[in-house]
C-alpha cells in the first residue's frame, strides 16, 4: 500500500471510479514547528483508503484546520441528504 502526500488545494483525492476502503480521522494539536515554538493550533487529520480503477489501495492524508473540516462534514450532510432522495 502506498501513502501519498496531501493533496495540493482543488486536486481531486477520489474520482468516479475510486472506491473508499477506510476514513480514519483524529483531532490534533500542533504544538510546535521549525518557524514558530509555540502554535497551540488544534487541526484534523484524515486518513483515506482509496481503491483505484485497479482495485489498488493507496492511503491519502488530509490535514484540515477546524473550520475546513466543519464544511468538509456540511458537505458530506449534504451529500447524504440528496442520495436519499435517489
């Protein structure tokens, strides 16, 4: 299984015939960094396991501030909402 590195802003982590094996997430705290010794700055990490047109499985990382990830979750509400009308 191969890990691939955070997708750059607006490229597509699944495509139509991409299947999702696994969604694993966490909240974080980075606490510190290189530029800066104190951040205090609570983000989301998600962990995909994607399948490929293939059938290969790739792992796909996502890290999201609280506020990207409160409309990641509004838009998967309203995906659900309009599957159920299908």
């Amino acid at each position: 299984m191969e890990e691939s590195p955070s997708p750059a802003f607006g490229e597509p982590v699944l495509d139509a015939r991409s299947e999702l094996i696994d969604f694993q997430w966490k909240l974080a705290m980075a606490v510190s960094s290189d530029r800066c010794r104190s951040l205090k700055y609570p983000y989301v990490a998600v962990l995909l396991k994607v399948a490929d047109h293939s059938g290969q499985v790739k792992s796909k990382s996502i890290e999201m501030t609280i506020p990207q990830f409160q409309n990641f979750y509004r838009q998967f509400k309203e995906i659900a909402a309009v599957i159920e009308t299908v």
